[in-house]
C-alpha cells in the first residue's frame, strides 16, 4: 500500500473514536500487522501516510487492507487495542513478552514430586517465587534436598529403575523410585518443604543450626562456616519480600513500575505490594515506542499488562504516562495513578527502575553476543536442528528465543523427506522456514538471527536455502564437540565461561531437545509387528520401545526385563516371546 492508498482509505473512514487494523492478505487468508487505537480514525489512519519510522514504513508498504471498529468511547478503544494485540500478535506492534528471568522454585504435579529451580515451571506444578538471587535459591533448594531427601530427577531417570542414583548415595535424595521410602513417609517430607516456602522457616533452619552448633563442638570449623552460610541463605530468602510499602489511604494493593529504553527494546520492572508488604517482582519486555521515550513505554504497557489481570489499587510509576484515556480508564476501575516525589513510595520507584535496568547496556548475554559478532543486538533468535534414526523419521526443529527467554508458543516443528543427509535435511528445513515468512505465510516476525545446530556443512546448507528463497537474514552456526561458533566469515572459539556462548548453547540445546522429542513421537507411532500382538495396545507398545528401543531388543529381552514395564505380565510377556519368535 502507498501514500495515495492509505490516504484514500482513511478518507472512508468515520470521525469517530476506535481501533485500526493493518492487514497483508484478504479474506480468511489475512494477517494483521498492526493494531492502533484512535480518537478520530479517520485522521489517524490518514497520517500513516506518512510514517514517522523506517519500521512503520515497511508495515505500510506490506499492508493492502485497513479494517477498523467504531468503539462509543477512548476508553473502549485503549482496551480492544490491548485485546486485539494479544489475539493477532501482530508483528509490527509494541508487544508485551513476560521476561522470566527471576528464577522460580517448583514441586512438581507427581504423587512423588520432583523439586527444581525452573524459569519455565509444568503446567500443575506448585510455584513459589519469584526470587532475585538464583545463587541463594539454589542454596536453599540444595538444603532442601540434604535435608528431606526430595528427588530432583527428571520423569525419565525416575522412571523403571531397579537401584537407587547417585543422588541417593550422595545423601540428596531418599530414593522413592526404589521404595527405600514409602510414598506416605515421602508425603510428609514434601510437606515440610512447602511449610517452609510458606513462611515456616524453622522447618529448615533449626535442623541447619543443630548441624552447625554440632560441628563447631566437634572443631570441624570449615564445615560449621559452611552451615553458616547456608543458614544465612535460608533464613534471608523469606526476607526478600520485606520492603514496605505506605499503606496509607486505604490501598491494599500497589503495583510500582520502573521503565528503561535500550535501543529499541524496553524493559518495565513490576514491583506488587499486599497489605504494605512487597510480595511479587517480575521484569517484562516490549518493543520501545518510536520517539516516545520512557512515558511511551508505560503508555504501551499499562494497557496491555492490565486489559486481562485484576487492577491494584494503585500504580505508581517514576514518570507520568501522560495520556487521558489510560487515566480515565484507571480512574473508571478505581485505581490511583500517580508519580511520588519523595518518600518511601519514591525509593520503591528507584527500586523498579533499578531492577528495569538491570540487564542494560552490553552486560546480557544477548549484548556481548552482538559484540563479539559485530551485529546489531539481535533480541529475536531462531534456532534449528534436524534429528532421524538412518534417514527414518526425518524431521526438523525451530524454536525460538526473544531476549534470552524461550517464547514457545513461537516453536514450531516439520516431517522431513527421508534420507539419510543432515545437509540435505538442513536445507530442507530452513527452506520451508524462509520460503513461508517471504510469501507472507509465517504469523512470526522475522527474527535477528538464525542459530543451526552444526558445523561448517550444516551452515552451507542454510544459507543455500536463504539464497534461493531471498530471505535475507543473517545465520550463524553452533558445533556440538568443541563449542565453535561458525560464521561465514570466521570461526569463533570463545571461552567456555563466555556469556555469549552460553545463551547460544541454550539456544542450540533447545533446539536438539525439541526435534529429538518430535522425532521419538514419530518413532513411537510407526507400525510394527508389536501391533500384531494380543494384550499389546498402543500405550503398552510405546512404553515396550522406549524401554528397549527396537522392536530386535524387545525380542531378546528376557521375562524378567519385560515383566519390569507396566502393562506387561507373566502371559503377555510370554505371547511377546512366541510371536517374535
């Protein structure tokens, strides 16, 4: 669409107030690229005409259509604006991204659950968090796990064991999944552990000091000094949550927010108070407004975060959002919008903004990345791998990261041609990848960089692909054996504790999981002649091959061996041996 368009189109369009939608396609084929809310629609849509940012710019010239909705009032405008962006995502949208970067504790949805330190817990899961300090959570859970023995395995290592781990060796785990304890004696420890993230901080802290009191007596100081720290750590993860807020004026609740702009990314810091206590902290990442500094973000997040949450009392931010309609709003749900001056709700301030900053500069991985490639910061990266068993069930991965953080409602994963050729498989991915986001067919964004899991070849590959289809992205390469970043100019040996490289080892590692996983279900929905057999239905024949892995395994495996795995007796195991004879 150009100029003239846009400006024939806004023409059309009634004086009243309401939201806009670009959109690239027509009828049930269409893609919103943008959303807007406006005042008086027809003179919005027509100012597009001429756009204030390259970015704009390009939405506007891949745009051919202009929906819109005649709303009775700006408020009802800001709030299907919010709506609407969170249902269409569209690309060139400030978009508000959850950044999980606190770290969480959780118990696991399991009649023996698992306890982990999780920036990404299971559905079902118990949560507590989120916490600012990883090393002192870490700490904690360790002396959890020292203390009540709860495992920390995956499902898979717990699962058809006949001999405890390590972990129980080590005095970490009490070891259920061999029934050295009862799952009711395992249920009471669990129990403890919750009592203690609930509040009960003697549950762990007692038995710690009697340890430590005992080991100074006994003159093992290095051990006691130890203890002490570690005691120091249990007894200060509650008191993370301790900062008071004024609760003054009769507001129980109090959301306080720091916003920071880099480049062309922000970060708002949310700090949430109860009853005058600071109870939650969570960072959140979105796109900074073009030109419209830090009022600009808050203008974009207070909308979007509060459209589908219940309100707080009161939000106080360090700068006034300056816009009428998220006051009137605001004001409409009761809630206090305000900027402190001074006081302990400005120190609160100070502290949002602190925590909003704190990834600033090029001190994040992703920073140092765009400084040891010479790029510009790539917040959006894709990675890619392909995994098959000889050629068989060939499939490939793409999962993708923004600012560190998986966003895996964005993964997405595809059967391959079979043939034994990781280049060719390769190519073949990342030609369907790049072929659908220039025809328009991806409802992603284009990312910043493009991450295949490989060496030199694997690298090749993709780029022939990127060549043939002209989606012109950068793409880089990770090999797994000596952790070599390969670019088409150079090859980079960064040192194992580099920053950089880790974020790209998740990335990578992500990606493996990913397509290994896709590649096992595929595995375990192929006919074979286990199906042939009476008592073996297709739950029982998945848990035969993961056990055994082959179908050749399973029939030399003796009765003991497939007696051990569930749905499998005496006469089934039997019926097995005979009929693959």
């Amino acid at each position: 669409m150009d100029a003239d368009g846009v400006r024939e189109r806004a023409g059309s369009l009634p004086r009243e107030p309401g939201v806009y939608l670009f959109e690239q396609g027509r009828d049930d084929k269409r893609r919103v690229l943008y959303v807007g809310k406006a005042v008086d629609l027809r003179d919005r849509v027509r100012s597009y005409a001429d756009p204030r940012s390259e970015r704009i710019a390009k939405m506007i010239e891949r745009a051919e259509t202009i929906d819109f909705a005649v709303t009775d009032t700006e408020t009802q405008a800001l709030l299907l604006e919010a709506n609407l962006i969170k249902r269409h995502r569209p690309p060139y949208n400030v978009r508000l991204k959850d950044d999980k970067s606190y770290p969480l504790v959780q118990l696991t949805d399991h009649a023996v659950p698992r306890i982990e330190v999780t920036r990404d817990p299971e559905d079902g899961a118990t949560v507590y968090g989120p916490f600012t300090d990883k090393g002192r959570v870490e700490t904690v859970v360790k002396a959890l796990r020292e203390t009540y023995g709860l495992r920390g395995c995956s499902d898979h290592k717990y699962g058809n064991r006949d001999r405890p781990c390590l972990d129980y060796e080590m005095g970490i785990c009490t070891a259920p999944c061999t029934g050295e304890i009862s799952e009711t004696e395992y249920a009471e420890d669990v129990e403890a552990v919750t009592r203690y993230f609930e509040g009960e901080t003697g549950v762990l802290a007692d038995p710690l000091r009697r340890e430590m009191e005992a080991a100074a007596q006994a003159q093992e100081f290095e051990r006691a000094a130890n203890l002490r720290d570690k005691l120091g750590a249990v007894e200060a993860l509650h008191g993370e949550g301790d900062t008071a807020v004024s609760d003054s004026g009769g507001y129980q609740t109090t959301d306080v927010l720091g916003a920071a702009v880099e480049g062309e990314r922000a970060i708002v810091a949310r700090l949430h108070a109860e009853g005058g206590k600071l109870v939650e902290r969570d960072r959140h990442t979105l796109e900074a407004p073009d030109g419209e500094g830090t009022a600009g973000v808050y203008r974009a997040f207070i909308p979007q975060y509060y459209a589908e949450r219940e309100l707080p009392d009161r939000i106080l931010c360090a700068e006034d959002p300056a816009d009428p309609d998220i006051e009137a709003w605001l004001e409409s749900e009761g809630v206090t919008l305000g900027v402190p001056g001074a006081g302990r709700e400005a120190t609160l301030v100070d502290l949002a903004l602190k925590n909003a900053r704190q990834r600033g500069g090029t001190d994040d991985e992703t920073g140092r990345l765009a400084d040891a490639l010479g790029i510009d910061r790539p917040s959006r990266i894709e990675g890619f791998d392909v995994s098959h068993a000889q050629g068989r069930s060939a499939v490939g991965s793409n999962v993708t990261f923004v600012d560190e953080t998986p966003e895996k409602g964005d993964y997405r994963r595809k059967k391959l041609t079979e043939q034994n050729d990781d280049y060719a498989n390769m190519r073949e991915l990342l030609r369907w990848r790049a072929a659908r986001a220039v025809e328009g067919r991806d409802d992603r964004p284009d990312p910043d960089l493009l991450l295949i899991d490989g060496g030199d070849g694997q690298l090749g590959a993709a780029r022939d692909a990127l060549a043939e289809t002209g989606w012109d992205v950068p793409a880089i390469a990770l090999a797994k054996d000596e952790e070599l970043v390969i670019t088409p100019d150079r090859v980079h040996d960064w040192d194992d504790d580099a920053p950089q490289l880790h974020l790209l080892q998740r990335i990578r590692d992500e990606a493996h999981r990913f397509a290994v996983q896709y590649h096992q279900t595929l595995r375990d929905e192929v006919s074979t002649t286990l199906d042939d057999v009476p008592g073996i239905g297709p739950e029982t024949r998945k848990r035969l091959l993961r056990r055994f892995g082959s179908v050749d395994n399973v029939r030399t495996a003796s009765d003991e061996e497939l007696t051990a795995v569930d749905g499998i007796g005496e006469q089934t195991a039997e019926t097995i041996r005979s009929r693959l004879q």
